[in-house]
DNA sequence: AACATAAATGATATATTATAACATTACAAG
DNA sequence: CTTGTAATGTTATAATATATCATTTATGTT
C-alpha cells in the first residue's frame, strides 16, 4: 500500500540497479534532446552519485574520480557536479554541502528531501513547485522529522521593478 | 489588505525598530525563562544581525563585532551563532552560507524563507512544520520564485530500530 | 566568603568547502 | 586549415567552519 502511494526510495529495499539505470539513461536522452555533452567525466560522477542514495562531499567525489583516473583537482569535480546540478541531474543538498543523484529523472520537481542524520542517507520525496507536504511521505517511511526548512530564491518585487 | 494576512516582513516597508525591539526583547524573555545566559555578545551578534532584513556571513559578524570590541576570531562568532540558531532566535540560511535573525519570535515554526538572489533580503514566513505552501506569500509580496528546496532532518527507520 | 563545578570566552592552529585565473585540448563551423 | 567555443587541466587562493587547549566568568555548595 504505502508503496504504491509514496515515491520515496532509498530508506526502502528496491531493485538499487534499475535507480542507476533509468537515471544514466534520462541524462543520456536529455542530453540528445538539448544538445548537451554527456562527456564520460560527467557520466562518471553521475555514477558515482548514483552509487548510493546519499549525499556525496566534492572532494570525496573528487576521490572517487582520481582513482577512476579522471581528474584530480577540486574544479574538475565541482564543475561537472555543476553541470549535474543544473540540468537537473543531481541535486546539492544545501545542510550537508554535498551532492547527491536525482531520484526522480524525467519527472518535473522541487527538489525536496529527508535526510537522516545517523546513517546519511538522502531520500527524495516528490513534490510540485511551492507547496509541500512531507508528513505523508514521512510516516509512510516511518521518517521522523526533527527539523525542516524550505529555501525559496527569487527576485523580490523592488528588484523586479528597477529592471 | 495583503499587509494584513501576509505575515511577511522585510520586503515590504515597516518599522523596522520594532522588529528589533521586540526580537530582543523576546530573545531576553525567554533566557530568563529557561536559564539561558543572554551574555554581551551573544546580544551584540543578535542585534547585528536584526539590524536589516539580511544574511550575514559568520565572518561579516565577526568584522562587525571586531569594531565594537567584542571579539575577533572566528570561533567567537560562530559559538555565538549557534547559541542564537540553537534557542531560535536566528536562523541559517544553508544556501547562502549565512545567518538572519529570526522574524517571527515567540511564534513556533518551522523557517521557510524567500531569498532575493538580486538585493540578498530575506524574508521569513510563517509556516507550520512539515507543510509549506509559499505560493500565497510569494504571491501577496510580489515575489517571483526561481527554485525552492525543502530539506527535512531527521531519523530513518532503520536507524530509529537500532536503538 | 571559600571552594568546586560548569559555562563562556580567548587564542592558536588547521580542516573543509569553493572559486579565480589562466593554459591546454577537443571539436565543430565556416 | 583557421577560427571560435566548450570542456578539461593546473595552480593558487578564498571563504567557511571546527578542533583544541588556556583563561575567565558565572553558578551553586559548604
Ligand atoms: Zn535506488
Ligand atoms: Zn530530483
Ligand atoms: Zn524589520
Ligand atoms: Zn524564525
């Protein structure tokens, strides 16, 4: 039941491959579709991203790349964690200043999460724009929330109206 | 009319001394209360940061507080930050690596800011817990939002089963 | 008051996260 | 083949944050 309805994973058991899978091939076919180089760098630390569902730190990322022997200075790292970020692949999880995969490639989102802090483990609850509500999705993962913040960026209206 | 069912402040002019007065005031209350130790500092830090509407870096306070001879290295800072985030009287912004004064003592809640990414105010509205809808707000402000990211803390249930 | 204890602050050093700036390579368009 | 653009390589440094230990200040007890 709880899992037809909720979309969380990653505090669950689940078929970890197919994760990997659809998400590489999202990135792939977005990529085509929007003339973007998916170059084997930033295929690499999507795939490392996508080891876990947990949020990764730049350097540790950074790591993971030199003994794959693909890069060994932090801006290799951080420039295609940005690229990931910015079409959508990955997302930054701002209280943890670390990275982790999208879990829900293809689908249009608000990144929101719930982030255990004992064992570090991301999950990526779905979520339309400005709204959210994750006390469903948390008592179906028996998650429990101890504190919550929602970051909106923008541009107010005085700024708007000097442009 | 806006200006009576919107809670927010900061965009919107206001009397910007009564904000300040009153987190004090809220800020000593509740040290007394609970046995807190309301020190210079940690007072100073507050009224830095209450003195607009804005995020401010740890090492921007530490500058501030350096000029009225309060401390100068950036531990001194930080402890103080984080005795104001720990009792509510300040919060992070994770985002910009920055701290604001809370906008809304005395009332319990969840921090949902918005974020102007052009003049950096931040405006904090008012929110339950795990439930946000900053449509209303961002609407009644005239607030365009860009991205928003909701992040949760907490205990998984795997975790919460080992103890 | 004298003492013991805990909390806060001072001070030094260092860890972690992130970016600026410039050189080089890869590749595509003209 | 040149010219422009995007990606990557490389060096250096900036910005943010914490560990550790010494000292001072507040608090509670005898
Ligand atoms: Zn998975
Ligand atoms: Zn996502
Ligand atoms: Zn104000
Ligand atoms: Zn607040």
């Amino acid at each position: 039941m709880a899992s037809e309805t909720s979309k969380s994973v990653g505090f669950e058991k689940h078929d970890h491959g197919l994760c990997l899978e659809k998400a590489i091939k999202a990135a792939e076919a977005y990529c085509d579709r929007c003339n973007l180089q998916f170059t084997p760098l930033r295929r690499k630390v999507l795939e490392i991203l996508l080891e876990e569902h947990r949020a990764l730190g730049a350097y540790a990322v950074l790591d993971l790349l030199r003994e794959a022997g693909l890069g060994s200075q932090p801006p290799v790292a951080y420039r295609a964690l940005s690229f990931l970020v910015e079409h959508g692949f990955a997302h930054k999880i701002e209280r943890l200043n670390a990275f982790v995969a999208c879990a829900l490639p293809d689908i249009l989102h608000s990144p929101a999460f719930m982030i255990c802090r004992k064992c570090d483990t991301v999950v990526e609850a779905q979520s339309p724009s400005s709204s959210f509500d994750l006390s469903a999705t948390a008592s179906a993962t028996g998650f429990e929330i101890e504190q919550t913040t929602l970051e909106a960026k923008g541009v107010c209206n005085s700024c708007a109206e000097m442009a």
